[in-house]
C-alpha cells in the first residue's frame, strides 16, 4: 500500500531498470522513466506499456519531485543528480532495496572481485537437488525482482552481487554471504578503492547470531571476523594453504603438498577432501570457489555422495579458464571473463608456460603487480585492444617477448604461428568494450578465430 501511495523514478533502462518498471507496474505502482544514453523509448518500453520516459543528461531538479528513486547497477552512484537527490531527503536507492521487502525465502549471498559467477552457479546447482530448488539472480542470469514474479518459487535463493548493486542497498541481511576476495577494479565507478571495498562489506552489517560469514584468510580481514564473532555469527575463513596439514582456523579451501592439491571442506565437524586432479576444470582459484559451493552446500544439508559427484563433474562456466579445443599443436583456453589484472593474474599462475592474448579496456587498473608472474608464466604475448601501450610497458617490463594485434582474429593467428606448442590462454586483464559489446562476446570472437584456423588448416 505504501508503494502505491508514492511516486517513483527509475534511472537506467537496462535490464534492471526494466525489471523494476515491470515490478513496479505489476504493484499499480505510477513510474516515470530515465536514461542518458536512449534516445528512443518506443522498443524499450514495448513490453510494459505506455510510461512517462526522459532522455538526456538527467537533472536533479527533475528527480526531487518523486519519493522514491530506482537506479540501475550501471549508472554511476557518484552521478551529481543522484548525490543531490540524496541530499534533498529523497529515498535513491536500488533493485536489491526491492527485492529483499518481498523475499521471504533464505538467502545466500555471495560478492566479490573475481569468482562470484562461478560460486554463485555451483552452489545453486548443487542445492537444487534438494526438495524446493533453489532460485539464482542477481548480477546473473534473470533479474532477481523478475524471480519474485515466477509461479514456484524455490525455497532458497542465492544471489550473485555486485558492488554497484550492495552499494545501493542499506537493508541486506544474508543467512549465508561469501566474500570471496576484493581486488582492484572498477576504478573508474567508485570514488575510491576504499569505497569499493566498503560497498562489497555491507553484505555483513545486519549479520548476528544463526547466521553463517564465509571471509578470505589473511589479516586484512581478521578485524571483520572478530566483530562478527562477537555479534554471535559462524565465521569461516577460506583460501588456499600449503601446510602439510589442514589448519584448524581454515573452513574450506585447497590444501599443496609437493606433489597434490586436495579440496576441502567441512561437514559434520568431519574435513571432507577430494583430489583437485579428479576436478576437470583447472584453477586453483576456481577450486576455491568450489570449495566454498561444497560448504554451502553441506551447510544447507546436501548429500556428501551428491557433492562430491558435482565437483568430480565441473567442467567450468563458459569465458572462465575453459579450454575451448586442440588446434595447430596448440590446446586453446578461453578466460575471457578476466576483465582485470588479478583474474588475470590466477589464470596464468594455473599453468607452467603459456602464449597469453592480454589487452583491452583498462578501467584505470594498474598492471605492474602482474610483473611478476608475467615473467614467469609467460613465453610470448599478443596484445589486443584499442590501447596496447599499458601492455606494452608491462611486457617490456617483464622481460616477455610480444606482438601488437590489435584484433582477435590476427592475435589468434600470432599464436598459432609461434615456434612453442605451449597452450594459448585468452585473458585479458581488461574490459572488452573497447572493442566488443561485452566479454561473451569476446570470448565467441576468439573460438570463432580458433575455428577458422582449424578449417583453414
């Protein structure tokens, strides 16, 4: 009743902006529309109906007249209209805000800078198989108010979320939330690496007695961890050890020895563990991820038999680390998912040597932490892109030798024509929109190119 008495304006018309109008409307909610960057309305708004719409530079005077303000994860939070929005008293907030006032299902929660796609994926797959299912959205798949308007619901839902969508949102209370890591990126959104981490750290602030907090291993989040502890919630701390045993303060994770990786977690006080050689997909960030998808899933009363079956069946998600085929001697592996330096980083300490295809967006990021592992991992790089010169310097820095492609098709086409039969790994380290509309499209370009090679050859 509340919503209906109050008018509201929705700011980005992608595809959560479009999900809020649909909510909204299906509530008998009065909504006006914004975007800067449409010009014409008439295909977006097919689907809802006739609406008030506004393009161009959006004002702040315009937004004061509502009560409430929906904006979209893409649009900048820091945008001027909006920072004087909130500053006149009106509520400016996101999806996230909405969805959680109608939710009355368990939530799982997970964010972070890299792996969120691939934990959120695997813990939703393996809880399917309990009675109810599970549902997933978020920064993935469906938008997640599209979810609260399906006929059966699951009994769970978990949720992928980004720091533009936690950012916007001051109400989120998961039973169960992973931080998986916080890396730089999106420099060019937040106005500060604090900010960003700030952001990603409101997943906790409402967590108390019953609920469960997953946390990297590592002093920067000791600090977190004893807070929540002393607020009643079950912290665990995941990440990768090379002790010869499993440390007791470590939950779930990947334990080296010389010669063995082992995945492990925790179910029944008892430690489970499973060779990381019987997993199909590489990575040992990616079996961290899948670690942390068999605690939940043990937390939530999956099978260990079920568990184990999944994680000895993970092929991996498509544009992260996959391998895409054997071509000209050369076995092909598409991370096209890596749009910054530290993804990109896990992905070439995953293998001894290996011909790397690297460039494209920047965003701001610094790349000379990569240096290196560049100069340990890498033999020889191509760089794409509309703007190599980072790469460059980064590469000249690490002693790699290298050549400018520019686009996909020549770069994949360098590769294969280089003298090693080492593997050749796309990730980028950067954003794809400097030459793609986004990083599946990317990753299509380079197996379109890897066939082409097999055709001609």
């Amino acid at each position: 009743m509340k919503l209906r008495k109050q008018t509201h304006a929705v700011i980005g018309m992608g595809k959560t902006g479009m999900s809020v109008v649909r909510f909204l409307k299906g509530k008998g909610v009065y909504c006006e529309v914004f975007d800067e960057k449409i010009q014409d309305f008439s295909s977006v708004l097919k689907d809802v109906g006739e609406l008030p719409y506004h393009a161009g530079r959006i004002k702040a005077d315009a937004l004061l007249a509502f009560d409430a303000v929906w904006v979209s994860p893409g649009v900048p939070w820091q945008h001027i209209a909006l920072q004087a929005a909130r500053d006149a008293g009106v509520t400016v907030q996101g999806d996230l805000t909405l969805f959680l006032q109608y939710c009355d299902a368990p939530l799982i929660a997970i964010t972070g800078t890299n792996g969120k796609t691939t934990t959120t994926q695997s813990i939703q797959t393996l809880l399917e198989t309990l009675p109810g299912g599970c549902d997933v959205g978020g920064n993935i798949g469906i938008p997640m108010l599209d979810l609260l308007g399906q006929k059966n619901k699951a009994k769970r839902v978990v949720l992928e979320l980004s720091s533009f969508q936690l950012e916007r949102c001051d109400v989120i209370h998961p039973k169960w939330a992973v931080l998986l890591n916080v890396q730089a990126d999106h420099a060019d959104m937040h106005a500060s690496p604090e900010d960003y981490c700030a952001a990603k750290l409101k997943l906790f602030e409402h967590q108390q007695t019953g609920d469960t907090a997953v946390l990297p291993v590592g002093e920067q989040w000791d600090a977190l961890s004893g807070d929540l502890l002393k607020r009643g919630v079950c912290v665990y701390r995941v990440g990768h050890t090379q002790a010869p045993e499993i440390p007791t303060d470590m939950t779930a994770g990947i334990a080296s020895d010389a010669s063995t990786h082992r995945l492990f977690w925790h179910a029944d006080k008892q430690v489970n563990t499973l060779n990381c050689a019987k997993i199909p997909t590489r990575g040992l960030h990616q079996h961290i991820n899948l670690a942390v998808a068999a605690q939940a899933a043990s937390d939530f009363g999956v099978s260990q038999q079920v568990i184990r079956e999944a994680l000895s069946s993970f092929r991996g998600l498509p544009h992260r680390l996959r391998f895409v085929g054997d071509v000209l001697e050369h076995a092909w592996f598409d991370d096209s998912k890596a749009t910054n330096p530290a993804a990109a980083e896990a992905a070439l300490a995953s293998f001894d040597q290996v011909i790397w295809i690297c460039g494209g967006l920047l965003k701001g990021l610094d790349l000379t932490p990569m240096t290196d592992v560049v100069h340990k991992h890498v033999c020889y790089a191509v760089v794409i892109g509309k703007h190599p010169e980072p790469y460059i310097r980064l590469l000249q820095k690490a002693g790699v030798n290298y050549t400018v492609a520019n686009i996909m098709q020549r770069a994949v086409r360098f590769a294969a024509e280089h003298e090693d039969k080492l593997p050749v790994l796309l990730s980028p380290a950067a954003a794809s929109m400097d030459q793609f509309k986004n990083y599946v499209e990317r990753g299509k370009v380079f197996q379109q190119a890897i066939d082409a090679l097999a055709k001609d050859s």
